[in-house]
C-alpha cells in the first residue's frame, strides 16, 4: 500500500509538471522583416601633382614662403626668383558619388625638406581647399604649406621625402 501510495504520489507530481506546458501561450512568427546593405566603392586619393616652392635667394636672418592652394607665393624674410613655376601639390580624390569626405594633412613637424650637408627646411601650416564633397564620385584639390628658411640657408636643390595626405569618407 505504501508502495502504491508513492507512485501515486509520483505519478500527480509528473502530470503537474507537464501539465504547465499545456498552458503555455502559442507563439508568433512575423517574416516580413528584411535585411539590406550597400556596398561603398572604396575612397581612393592619388597625387597628381608635387608641391614646389620655386628658387628661393636666403638671407642672413631667414624667412618664410606661403605656399598657397592657387600656388601663390608669400615671402616674408627672403626673396622669390623665378625660373621654377611654384605649385601647390595637387591630389584626385574618387569614390562614391554624393558622399562626403574630410582629408587630414600632415602635422607640423612631420616634413622636412633636406639637402646632404646641410641643415634642413621644415614645412608647417598644411592647407587644403577641398569641398569635401564626391560629386559625381570624383574631386581635385590642393595643398599648400610653409616653408621655414633658415638663416644662411645653404644652397642647393632640398627634397621632402613622401607625405601623407589621408582621406576618409564622413
């Protein structure tokens, strides 16, 4: 009797418990969501164009030459001569058309202009003139800088090595 008093016992304990999965709320499924992405063409920049200062005369005390975006020339301290048309390096930005993009020069003390021999030209003040915009998924722009003259700057031909110029999309 005790025997079958336990299962009985058992037996009410098992349909309580799976009696509580009968009264469980039904489920619903929606499908209508979707998913979806759109593949960006890479930003892409290449340099078109070198930066160049033209023939600088040095002075005993130094200066400084403005290169601007348009290649215009801002001496101040020493003097331009001509022969070598100055220009402002030039770079074409391609990617997406209508998206926007923003471009990152080099720091202050990132480029500097050497000659073997002789004590080098720093270029500071980076400036751009880009709009920022890939309209019609392509655009040119300009950079421009300073170049710091030393006093009694050595003659000679100076050349930075690479520089960066980044662009990335907004």
């Amino acid at each position: 009797m005790k025997n079958t008093k336990n299962k009985m016992i058992a037996i009410a304990v098992l349909l309580v418990a799976f009696s509580g999965n009968s009264f469980a709320q039904q489920t619903a499924t929606n499908s209508d969501a979707t998913a979806a992405t759109n593949i960006v063409t890479p930003i892409a920049l290449s340099n078109t164009a070198s930066m160049n200062f033209g023939n600088v005369v040095a002075s005993a005390a130094g200066g400084t030459v403005v290169l601007a975006t348009n290649a215009g020339l801002t001496p101040t301290g020493v003097t331009l001569l001509s022969g070598v048309t100055a220009t402002a390096a030039e770079f074409t930005v391609t990617g997406d058309a209508g998206f926007t993009y923003y471009v990152t020069l080099p720091g202050n003390t990132d480029v500097v202009l050497a000659k073997s021999g002789a004590t080098s030209m720093a270029l500071t003040d980076f400036t751009e003139n880009s709009t920022g915009a890939l309209t019609g998924g392509t655009e040119t722009f300009q950079v421009g800088a300073t170049l710091h003259v030393g006093a009694a700057q050595t003659a000679g031909a100076y050349v930075s090595t690479g520089f960066d110029v980044t662009v990335t999309y907004n």
